[in-house]
C-alpha cells in the first residue's frame, strides 16, 4: 500500500511538471516549488535535473530580478547531487562549506558531504565533516543515520572509546534501521575492552538475526567461558556447531575442545581439538599440547608422539612434560630407542624436578638396556651422585653393577671402582674382572708397565677366581716381553694348571710360549717338549703357529746335536713349501758342514736361488764366507762378504763382514787391501764389537811392517787414543762402582757428572746406556730416552740393539714422540739381530708411520710385516689399518672396507674401535646409512674405553639420522654429546650440528613457537 501511494504521488508531480514545461522560462518559482516538493519527498533523481536547470537559467539571468534565491537552488542542487552520488559535487560542496555564511544550509551541507563520503567508504574524510554537520535542522532519523555513521567511522579507525557511546545511542531506538548493526558493533568493543556482561547483552540482541548468527556466537561462548561458565560455552558453542557454517567455525571447534580438555573429558575434547589443529595452517603450542595429550589419553599412541615430538626444544614446562609423555608413549609402543631419547630432553630441563629425576634415570636404564653400556655408566654413576635418596636408587645401583659386569668400558669401569669408598660385596667381586679387562687392553695398547701393575693387583686380589687363569696368561706374557724368562715360566706354568680358554688364552699358546722362554734359556729338552705338545702331526694346513713350533722342534734337535732327527724335521719343512723352508734350508746347511763344508756351501747357495726374497740372504753369505775362511779358502770368502756389505738392513753384520774381509786380505798377503777394510769398519763402526779388534789387526800389519809412526796417525784419524787416558777410566770407573753395589742414585749422578766431563770418552757408551737403565727402572721416561738415544746413535755396539728398541719405545708409547720414534724403530729394523727385535722393529715402525699417517711408507712396511712369521694379532690389527687408512685417504673406501674390517674382527685395541668407526664413516658416506648406523652402535657397544671414537660415533649417527630427516632423534644424538662429550673439539661439533638440525626442522613446522594464539 504505501509503495502504491509513493508510486502515485511521482506520476501525479511529473503529469504536473509536465503541464507546466511551457511555462518554465515565464515561471521558475513553479519550477522550483515542484523541485523542492520532489526533494523533501526524498526523491533526489526527479528533483535533481530541476534544480540543476534552475542553476543554470539562473546563472544566464539576472540573478536579482527572478523571484527564486539563487542561494536556495545552489543548496537544493548540491545536496540532489550528493545524494545521486555525483563525485561532480563533491569540490562544490565544500566551496560552499567554505564560501557560504549561511550557517544552518553549511551545516546540512556538511551533513550530506559526510553522508556522501561514508558512502564511499572514505570515513577518514566522512568523520571530518561529521563534526561540523547541523543537527538542528536534521530530522530524528537522519540524526540517528549521522550517529551510527558516524560511530561506524570511528570504529574503523579503531577509536573504540569515541565509538561506543555513537553507537549505544542507536541501542535505545529498536525500530531505527541500524539498531541490530549497533548492537553488533557496540557488542565487539565491549567484548575488545573485557566489559562482557555488556557485550553479551548486545551480541544476545543480534545473535538469531540472519546477517550475524554465524558470526556472534563465537562471542558469546568465549564471553560465557571467560565468565566461568564452562558448561554453557561448552554446550552453546557445540549447539551452534551442529547448526552449521559458522563463520568461527574453526575456533568454535577449538573453544569446546579446551572446555572439554578443561574438564578432562578427553574422549569429547579430542574429535573437537583434532579438527581444529589439521585445518589451521598454524597452531599454538599450547593447543597441539592439549590434543596430544588428549590422544595419549585416549590411548591413540602413534598420533600422541608425533603431537609431542613436535613440543621439544624449549626450556618450558611443556616442553618437558611433552617429552616426558612422549617417552612413555614410546615404551608403550615399544620404541625403547626413541623413548630414550624423549627421556634425555626431558632430563635437561628443570622445569619440573621430579620429572626431571624420573627421565635421568629411564635414561640411564634404557641407555643400559639398548647398549649403550658407557653412556648407562656415566648416566647411572651420575643419577646416584645427584639423587642418593631417590625412590629409583636401589634399582639403579643393580642396573650400575649389571653394565661393570658386562661393559668393555674397563678403563672407566675402573675409574669408577677406584672412586668408591665402600665397594659392596657385588662391586668387589666385579674388581678383579676390571682389573684383567683393563690390564688386557693395556696389552694390546703396548702399554706393558702399566698392565703388569694391574695385573699383580688381580692376583692380589682375594675375589680374582674366575680370571686367575687368564691374569697368569697375561703375566707371562708380559713377563717374557719384559726378558725375564724365570717369571714368564712360572705363570705359564701356574695357567696350565687350570687351562681355562679365552680366545689369545689358551693351553695352545701358554705351550707355545713356553717353547720360546726355554729356547731362550737354551734348555732345548724342555722347549721341544712344549713345542711338541703345540704341533704333534705336521701337514700343508698347519697353522702359522704350528709351522713355528715344529720348526723350533726341529732346531732343538739340532741344539742337542740330534742331528738326524732335525735333518729329516727340516726336510719335512721343505717339502711341505712352508714360509720358514729358507730357514730349514739354512739349516739342513749347517747340519751338512759338521761333515762337510762344500755340501754345506752348496746347499747355502741353492737358498740364494730358490728363495731370492729370504730375510736370510745376509747371513747366507756371512755363513758361506765364513766356512770358506775356516777352510783357509780366503779369496773364495770375499765375493760373500761383500755381498753382505751390499746388503740393506744387514747393517748388524756389515762390522763382521768387514772385519773377516780385513783378515781373508791379510791372509792374502794383500795388507793394503786389508787395511782398506779396516779403515771402513772404523770410520762406519767405531762403537762396533769388531772396532778393536780391527783396530789390533792394523796394529800388526803396520808393526809388521814396521810402520809404527803410521799406526799412530791412523789410530788418531780414527779417533782412538793410544794411551788410555786414566783420568778418564777413574772417573767412569767411580760411577761403575755405585752401579755395581747398587747405589742407582749415587750412580746416575755420577754417571752424568762422567759425561759431562767425557761427553767423548772411552766409557762414553757404557755411562750412556747405565744411567739411561737407572732412569728407566725409575720410570724417568724423558731422561732415559736421552743415554738410550747418545747409544742408538753409534750403534752397532754391544748395547745397540736394546737401546735402538728402548728409545723407539720410549719416543713412541711414553713421550708421544712420532718422528723420533720412526727414526729408531727404522734404525732397529737394519740393525737388529734377532728375528724378535727385527719383529718389534717393524711393528713399531708401522706404529710411527700411522701416527704420522706416512700412508705410502707404513703401506710397504706393513706388507712387509704381514709377511713375516710369528706376528701377533696386533701386528696384523695394525697392519690392516694402515693399508686401509691408504685406501682411505685416496676415496677408495670399497677397498678400505675390506681392510678396516679385517681389524676391526682380529682385537679389542684402540686400533680396532677406531676400524669399527671407519667402516661406519665409509658406509655413510656411501650412502647405506642403515649399515653405517648399525656399524655406528657397534663402535659404542665394543669399543667403550675409547672415547674419541665412542663420541665420534655418536656424531655420525646424529649425521645419519640428520641425513634421514629423522630430527629427534638427531637432535636427540646431538643433545647427549654436547651434555656428555669431554673432548670439547667434539662437543663444539655437536652444538653447531644441533643448531643446524634445529634450524631445518623450523622450515617444515606448522606450529608456531613465538607463543600461543
């Protein structure tokens, strides 16, 4: 009806508008009556073209004689414009706003200007204008459309306080167009500014109207949440949900899931809470806590972890509670690794102490239970210092003396028990074990001293049973390397007796080491007898070991002058082509010349040609030339003596062969060539054996000569005094004195006072070599290298050779000195004349070469090693290693595998846990990280007393899992080393590898860390 009646009055004013067109020019006043009747009917599009022609006649007039104001047509056509939305008016208006002083029409101007703005969402401009708009000339609802605009303006520029009281203005008047708008907006800054009750009674207003009741009922809920009102947020939110398409859809969702996590319903929380987190692009901690935690509740234990493992990396209470819940979701799944790890996060933080004790300790043990003995010892060992009166204590001690039981970490094992005041029985039985288990890996290290101490406290010891066998082994072998023979046969013996067997220990080798002590205390009988017991029936696949026993068998025979039974042992040797037939050959050789010298050279000869490679060759020769010269065959002696001069590494027998050289000339009645020989072996060797007496034969060819003046000269060029000098031979002689009676301190202070008056002396090398002995048995490692060093030097010489193998030794294990210890195991090895300290020369040099990573020297040295017989484990352990670390160092780890695990399987010695670490590092690298992380847990379960290559493997399994993706547990691996590491060059590694693991998981995270939402 009252469109119907609008609709009328438009037709009826244009029929009349219409009627009067004739008449426009005769009669504006009618014109602008009908004009300003269409305005004030609000009909701006019928009035506006009226009033813009009556502007525009008016202009063409003159103004002062027409009956209708120019000022009235000029305001009724701005206002037609502004409400047409003319952007043409927009300068006009506010000429006239600036122009005019008509205040009333510049008010409702102002107005209209505003209204016009607002429309165009200009606010800014619209608050302006607003401010100087007339509301004495607006109507009641136009004053209320400025008030709500204008509380709307305000409210877009976030001045709520300016706002609030527009806009509650409007609250009052229920049937104005914008009284549900009002509500709404008064509704959020109420809620903005926390004043709820009002905010709800306006947002209740709104709430079932159509354009906000999928907005206001999330207000609402928070405003009954906020008020305490849990239950009815939790039932007004969930109501609202099953309607559908809400606007905060999402953070409803979140809303009931808290209220019902609130409350512990955990079941109801979680479908709400899950929901919520999958379809948001980021989340709170706090909110993928409280659905994980609802997930762990609900037992859903898979979805619980990877919730939690997500909350680390914080020193907050919920971090650590996330991973102490994700620890124990770990065990409940079975993932005892991962739940260790959780448990190590959850350790370092302090958070909650209680939480923190607990975690240290399922640390300790799970550490203990996945093999992770040396970390398990620190973790158990620490636990108990930090909480003796724990409720867990009781179980930890057990768990502490379980790992002492069955580490390899004997090293620190044995730290541990030192440590202990008050052992319990448990620890003392355990004492003896740790002791052997140290003192065996001492061995291996070539640290004899050392072990040997250990090994007399475990024979001490009253609890030592079940290793008093193997402790009697090692004593003896220690003993027999140390020289002292008498001893090594007593604990040989004493082990025998009981025969147990642990791998290197057993009845076999006791039996073998035996042979040798009596071979060395030329007690053939009974060293045939053991060695007999080592081999019984020789064949082609004899053992290495066996091959040795039977061949000393077979020297024994020879010792004893059984020379029959030794011939056909020695045969046995040659017939079978075992590496020792040169040997038996050189044999067989002499047995020939007790009856015959030429079968003797010639069956001597026949090695030269059927072993060209024999180590042998030197004393080939010598023992050739040396027959010939019994048999006055001088000329046919020297061809093998100079071979033995041209010989490398023969250089023990170069003074010898010189000197014979000297004596087949002389014999020859060749003096000068003889003298030349002698001339050769004091210049090169005057501190030989053979010196003096070379020097007495040149005495008497120029006595015989009668060239007495001569010798003179040529004893001084040789640096020999004629006559003694006794100053000199008193002054050693008062040190040897002291020496002999047992004074070692009154003798090593006299022996140095001789050498610093007689650095030259004749007594030189004697005081030298006794003082370095004094210095040694006290254990003075850096003063004995000293004298031991002046004698190596002038080897040969009665003491060279054990002073050549005391200084390498000493450099090498004692004073940590690489290159020195090269030089004197490389002078060992030309000098040495026992197939034992030739032995120890190589191994030794191979040592220095690895030290010094002289890869292409310690390659040829180590094959030369593994081709010698007799070698130890070690030898071969090492041996390994060099041609691997070869290999290695030139990205041919294929080959280097093969090598490094020959090492790693032949031994428990540093060298092995560092092959174990290189075979994991080769396979990384590789790219078969599951073979490398298991070759990684290896190193730490095998090789527990090396801490640099435990830590390193640690390292590389934080680079596996790294490489894997697998951030927790890398970050995890990390963690423990940058906590636990005391080599700190490894320990800063770990914290650079952490930050770089902990920089890449924040890349791929959907949660956001800087705080809740």
């Amino acid at each position: 009806m009252k469109y119907s009646a609008i609709l009328f009055l438009v037709l009826l004013l244009s029929s009349s508008s219409f009627a009067q067109q004739t008449r426009y020019y005769d009669d504006p006043q009618a014109e602008f009556r009908q004009a300003k009747e269409f305005f004030e009917h609000d009909f701006y599009s019928l009035a506006y073209p009226i009033f813009r022609d009556l502007k525009f006649n008016l202009r063409e007039t003159d103004k002062s004689n027409n009956s209708v104001e120019y000022q009235d047509v000029k305001y009724y056509y701005l206002v037609c414009a502004l409400e047409q939305n003319d952007s043409i008016a927009v300068n006009a208006s506010r000429d006239y706003i600036e122009l005019e002083n008509n205040a009333p029409r510049v008010g409702m101007i102002s107005f209209h200007l505003a209204e016009y703005y607002f429309r165009q969402k200009d606010y800014a401009d619209a608050l302006k204008l607003y401010d100087h708009a007339d509301i004495e000339n607006l109507s009641n609802q136009e004053i209320a459309d400025l008030k709500f605009h204008e509380g709307y303006c305000y409210f877009t520029a976030r001045q709520f306080d300016n706002a609030l009281p527009l806009f509650n203005a409007i609250r009052q008047l229920p049937k104005d167009p914008n009284y549900l708008d009002a509500n709404y907006y008064y509704g959020f800054i109420c809620f903005y500014q926390k004043k709820y009750n009002d905010a709800l009674q306006a947002f209740q207003v709104v709430e079932n109207s159509p354009t906000y009741e999928k907005v206001v009922p999330y207000y609402i809920a928070n405003i009954y949440l906020v008020q305490g009102q849990k239950d009815k947020a939790i039932d007004y939110a969930e109501a609202h949900l099953k309607k559908g398409n809400q606007y905060y859809d999402n953070e409803l969702r979140q809303l009931v899931g808290h209220g019902y996590y609130e409350k512990q319903e955990f079941a109801k929380a979680l479908p709400f809470l899950e929901q919520y987190v999958n379809s948001s692009k980021t989340v709170s901690r706090e909110d993928l806590y409280e659905l994980s935690y609802c997930y762990y509740q609900t037992k859903d234990w898979n979805k619980a972890i990877n919730g939690f493992k997500q909350l680390g990396g914080k020193e907050d209470s919920m971090a650590q509670n996330s991973m102490y819940l994700l620890g124990d979701a770990y065990l409940r799944t079975a993932q005892k690794a991962n739940a260790r790890n959780a448990f190590l996060f959850c350790s370092l933080n302090s958070s909650n102490p209680k939480q923190k004790e607990i975690s240290k300790f399922n640390y300790a043990k799970l550490s203990y239970e996945l093999g992770y003995q040396d970390v398990a010892l620190t973790e158990l060992q620490g636990f108990l210092q930090q909480y003796p009166n724990s409720d867990y204590s009781g179980e930890a001690r057990e768990l502490l003396l379980s790992v002492l039981a069955g580490t390899n970490n004997y090293k620190d094992a044995l730290t541990l028990i030192d440590s202990l005041g008050h052992p319990s029985e448990n620890a003392r039985r355990l004492i003896p074990r740790i002791l052997y288990g140290r003192a065996t890996e001492m061995v291996n290290d070539g640290m004899l001293l050392g072990a040997n101490d250990l090994l007399d406290r475990a024979l001490k010891d009253p609890n030592n049973g079940s290793v008093l066998p193997f402790v009697q082994f090692w004593k003896g072998e220690i003993s027999y390397r140390l020289g002292k023979i008498d001893d090594a046969i007593q604990y040989f013996l004493a082990y025998l007796k009981n025969g147990a067997v642990n791998g290197e220990v057993n009845p076999t080798n006791a039996k073998y080491n035996l042979g040798y002590c009596f071979l060395k205390k030329e007690n053939y009988r009974q060293a045939q007898g053991f060695f007999e017991q080592v081999v019984r029936t020789p064949s082609l696949s004899s053992s290495p070991m066996e091959q040795d026993a039977y061949v000393r068998v077979a020297d024994c025979y020879y010792m004893n002058r059984d020379y029959k039974t030794a011939l056909a042992m020695y045969n046995r040797v040659v017939s079978y082509s075992w590496p020792a037939s040169d040997y038996a050959t050189f044999q067989k050789a002499m047995i020939a010349g007790v009856t015959s010298g030429k079968q003797k050279i010639d069956l001597l000869n026949t090695i030269a040609r059927l072993y060209p490679t024999s180590s042998l060759s030197a004393d080939v020769n010598m023992e050739v030339a040396s027959t010939y010269l019994a048999g006055e065959q001088y000329r046919e002696a020297l061809p093998y003596l100079k071979n033995v001069l041209h010989t490398s590494g023969a250089d023990a027998l170069k003074p010898r062969a010189y000197l014979r050289s000297g004596i087949a000339w002389y014999n020859l009645n060749n003096n000068d060539e003889a003298l030349k020989q002698y001339d050769s072996l004091l210049r090169q060797y005057p501190n030989s054996p053979e010196a003096q007496e070379g020097l007495d034969n040149a005495k008497t060819i120029y006595v015989e000569e009668g060239r007495t003046s001569e010798y003179v000269n040529f004893a001084k060029g040789m640096g020999v005094e004629v006559s003694a000098s006794q100053e000199d031979q008193l002054a050693y002689e008062e040190a040897e004195v002291q020496f002999n009676n047992g004074n070692f301190p009154g003798a090593v202070q006299r022996f140095e006072s001789y050498l610093a008056k007689f650095p030259d002396g004749k007594y030189s090398l004697e005081a030298n070599y006794y003082k370095s002995e004094i210095y040694f048995s006290q254990k003075e490692w850096a003063k004995a290298v000293v004298g031991y060093a002046v004698v190596a030097d002038r080897a040969p010489n009665k003491f060279g050779e054990k002073s050549l193998l005391q200084a390498a030794t000493l450099y090498f294990f004692n004073l940590k000195d690489y290159a020195n210890a090269e030089k004197y195991f490389s002078k060992l090895k030309d000098f040495a004349s026992s197939e034992a300290n030739k032995l120890e020369a190589m191994r030794g040099l191979l040592r220095s070469q690895y030290q010094l990573q002289k890869w292409p020297d310690a390659v040829a040295n180590a094959k030369d090693l593994l081709n010698q017989k007799g070698i130890s484990t070690d030898d071969r352990v090492l041996a390994n290693m060099a041609i691997a670390k070869s290999y290695q160092v030139n990205n041919q780890c294929d080959q280097a595998l093969q090598y490094f695990r020959t090492a790693a399987g032949l031994t428990k010695s540093a060298y092995s846990a560092e092959a174990r670490y290189q075979i994991a590092d080769c396979l990384f690298h590789a790219g078969q990280n599951k073979d490398a992380e298991k070759a990684a847990f290896e190193v730490i379960n095998k090789s527990g007393s090396y801490e640099e290559w435990v830590t390193k493997a640690y390292l590389l399994l934080g680079d596996i899992y790294f490489a894997e993706k697998d951030y927790f547990n890398a970050k995890a691996t990390y963690q423990s080393i940058v906590e636990k590491a005391k080599i700190e060059e490894l320990r800063l590694q770990a914290q650079q590898k952490l930050a770089q693991v902990v920089a890449e998981e924040k890349k791929g995270s959907k949660v956001d860390t800087t705080g809740s939402n």
